[in-house]
C-alpha cells in the first residue's frame, strides 16, 4: 500500500476511502482499468474532490485496491521458492497465482500493467518475476520442468486464466483450478512431449523483464 494514508484519518474520512476502494475493486474487476475515476466516485457515493483527495491519480487508486493481493502474490511465491522441490514450488505457485487471479480479474490487469509512478505495483511485480524465474530454472536443473520453459509462458497462462468467466466466483477458481493442472501438465518434463511451437511476442507488451 502507498505511504500516502494519513495516521490521523478522521472515521468519516476513513469510511469514504474504504469505500472508495470497495467501488474500484468491483469496477476494476468488471469493467477493467479504464473505468472513469468519476464512475468510482459514483459508484461510492462520493464527489470527485473526495476522490482525488483521496487518491489523486488512477495509478495511486489501483495500487491502493490491490494491495492486499499484491501481498498474497508475494506470499505465494515466497512459499513455492522455499518448498526444496523446484517442480513442487513452481506447480504450487502456479496453482495459487491462478486461483488468486482468477477471484479478480481486475487484479490480473493491473498486475500485468505498468505504472511507473506507483512503486508498489512494479516492485511486487518484479518481485515475482525474478523469483519464478529463479524456481524454473532449478525445476529445469531437477529435469522437472521441460527445458522450452520460457518467462513469456507465465504472462500467457494468466492472460488465458483471466479469459476464464463463470457465474459465480466459485465456479470461476474452480475453472481455474482445473486450467492450472492442465498447465502443469503441459510444462513437466517428458520424454513423450514433442517440442513446443517458437515463443511468440504477445499483443499486450509483458511487463519488464518477461520477455526474457
């Protein structure tokens, strides 16, 4: 979360900025991240001068909104890197990032987003994206993980994992659940597994340093 909270929030002033975050949430997760800032002050129940005194730029809104997944996305990858079996960790964290993703898509979105003037996003996001490098490079040394394993592959897996709709969020992890195996599957290591189609460049830029 951004530094930007005052430790001297007024409870009135507090409530507004929690519901400012709940409305961004669920228009974020619906609508994606173009969603008007003045869509957000409606769907609050605030004006705009609320809003911006609150957060004064999309970027800082976002950053705000997410912040509790951007720690569980940490969490997760901390949890797969210590697991002393490489294949075992990076399937955990696989199946985690997907289950996480798939309860807010909007999440998904803002996570492959870039924001330069919001640290949080990029730092959480290069965060993982060095430590799941890390662990697929030690499945590849276990021959676990097949050698074709590119980074671009895990901005694949979420954009396929956010195209995943249901009618109920229930429905939609369990969707995503199943997605995930089938995805570990494809990547372990086979003698059986004909090679994989060249990488290619994906239609939305991955954030820095995916494309590795």
């Amino acid at each position: 979360m951004t530094d930007r909270l005052p430790h001297t929030l007024r409870s009135d002033a507090l409530d507004n900025r929690e519901r400012i975050l709940e409305a961004a949430r669920a228009l974020f997760s619906d609508d994606g991240l173009d969603v008007p800032m003045r869509e957000v002050a409606r769907r609050a129940g605030v004006g705009p001068a609320t809003l911006y005194r609150h957060f004064p730029n999309k970027q800082i809104l976002v950053a705000d909104a997410f912040a509790d997944q951007l720690d569980a996305c940490r969490a997760i990858v901390d949890e797969g890197c210590a697991d002393p079996d490489p294949w075992h960790g990076l399937c955990l964290v696989i199946e985690k990032i997907c289950e996480l993703h798939a309860r807010d898509r909007g999440f998904t979105e803002a996570f492959l987003s870039t924001y330069p003037g919001v640290k949080d996003v990029a730092a959480g996001r290069e965060y993982t994206v060095k430590a799941v490098a890390e662990l697929a490079q030690r499945a590849k040394e276990a021959g676990r993980l097949r050698s074709d394993f590119v980074l671009d592959d895990l901005v694949l897996i979420l954009m396929a994992n956010k195209g995943i709709h249901a009618a109920t969020t229930a429905a939609q992890v369990k969707a995503s659940r199943r997605f995930s195996g089938l995805v570990i599957q494809a990547f372990e290591a086979c003698p059986r597994h004909a090679p994989l189609p060249p990488a290619a460049r994906l239609a939305s830029a991955p954030p820095h340093g995916l494309s590795r």
